[in-house]
C-alpha cells in the first residue's frame, strides 16, 4: 500500500509538471515583441521610466526603493509597492493596454502589472505646502548653502546652511524636505567658535549634533526615493522655505 501511495504521488507531481510547463511557455510568448528592459543599478536605488502610460495622462514614473515601489515621478500620489522586489522593468502597449512587465534577474520570470490611477492614490498632505504653507523663494544673497562645510570634526564633507542679517530665523535646528514634503534631514545648529566669523552668519550642520549626518549625495539619494527627484527644500521662516536646491552643489552667497 505505501509503494502504491509513492508511485501515485510521483505521477501526480509529474502530472502537475506537465501541466505548469506548457502554461509559462504560453505567457512568455504573449509578451510583447521588442521588449527592453531597464535595471536599477546596483549604485542607485531608483530608475526613472518615461513615456510610459501606466494611469490615465501620468506617463513618468519612478521606480524606488531599490525596485520595490513606483509612483508617478511629479504630482502628490503614492508609491505602489511591489510583491517582492525586481531589478528589471519595462512598459510596453498591447491591445491597447499599457503595462508595466518586471523580473528580478535577466532570466528571471516575467510578472505583468496593469495600473489605474486607485493604485496610486493622491497623498493626504499637499506635498510641499504642507510643510511650507506660505510658499517657497530661491536663495539669493545672505544665505549660503555648501554641500561639504570646511570643518575637520563630524561636520567634514557634510553640507552646512549660513543665514546672515535679516535671513536669520533663530531656529535650533532646519528641517529639509523633498519636494513632496516628506522630511528627508535636519540640520542643527552650532555657534561660531570665532566671534563674526563668516559676516555674522548662523551656522546650521548636517554634520552636528541633533543633525542627520547625512552627506550631501546622501541627502540627493533619500529625496529621491521619497518624492521622485532630488531637489531638497530647506525650512526657513514665516512658513516659507528655501529652494528647490541641489543637495551636492553650492548655492548662494554670504558678504
């Protein structure tokens, strides 16, 4: 009876075998013709596909967290998350649907996504006015953003924020944001060591304490995977806030 039990079993699981094979053979061959795969690099942890019509006009989007979600590159909506995460994504139109096809390795298994623009539902805050209500202005004179702050302790090579005269907000710390809102660092506050130093300016350090610790490229990385790109905005005062800023170049001026 058990070696009966075994030879049934081994004929269902061959059965099961030949049943599955000739399923994925089918899938594979309706895939669309010509289709090209882009990969998130191993030295990024995003990757933007454009000209791809997923949810109704949205046609750029942005895969993140190192390819386990994907949400419309500009706008207030949010990100989709994957079952697992995939290294490999193309979008492609056929019978006049457009869908998202991804696989975890070259050969990997091919999954199908078809979106609509539920999957991507707008976010509750209002992206950047949320933290900025009475708007955002540009940097000019009197403020100095540098992306690496000339300093030999923690602070080395990690940006720096110098507010001088009337820019000054007396804050303990500065909070950065990406652009849809979401806090991403926070640089804090340290007094000069050198009285008037720098035309008297306030000093705030990604690098101090209470700050995030993050580099300028690092900041660049986590506004990106938050929002879609990496333009940061720095809190300021009277609810407005600096930017859009470039986490890794210097902007501004101090006298």
């Amino acid at each position: 009876m058990r070696r009966l039990d075994k030879v049934l079993l081994k004929g269902l699981v061959t059965a099961s075998i030949l049943l599955i094979a000739p399923f994925e053979a089918a899938l594979a061959q309706t895939l669309p013709e010509g289709l090209k795969f882009k990969r998130v690099k191993k030295n990024s942890s995003s990757l933007t596909l454009k000209n791809c019509n997923l949810a109704g006009s949205i046609k750029k989007f942005q895969v993140t967290n190192k390819g386990k979600k994907i949400q419309p590159a500009k706008g207030n909506r949010d990100a989709y998350t994957f079952p697992q995460r995939f290294s490999f994504f193309a979008c492609a139109t056929q019978d006049n649907v457009t869908s998202l096809y991804a696989k975890k390795g070259t050969n990997g298994a091919v999954s199908q996504f078809t979106f609509t623009t539920d999957d991507f539902p707008e976010n509750e805050n209002d992206g950047i006015s949320s933290v900025c209500p009475n708007g955002t202005r540009g940097i000019g004179f009197g403020v100095l953003y540098k992306p690496a702050a000339d300093a030999s302790d923690a602070r080395q090579g990690k940006p720096v924020v110098l507010l001088q005269g009337s820019n000054k907000n007396r804050a303990s710390a500065l909070r950065i944001y990406a652009s849809n809102g979401t806090e991403v660092c926070r640089f804090s506050f340290k007094a000069s060591s050198i009285p008037g130093v720098n035309g008297g300016a306030d000093h705030y350090f990604s690098g101090w304490s209470g700050g995030c610790g993050k580099t300028g490229s690092q900041i660049s990385t986590a506004a990106r995977a938050a929002s879609g790109n990496s333009s940061i905005y720095i809190e300021w005062k009277g609810g407005q806030c600096l930017g859009p800023v470039n986490p890794t170049s210097r902007v501004g001026g101090i006298g």
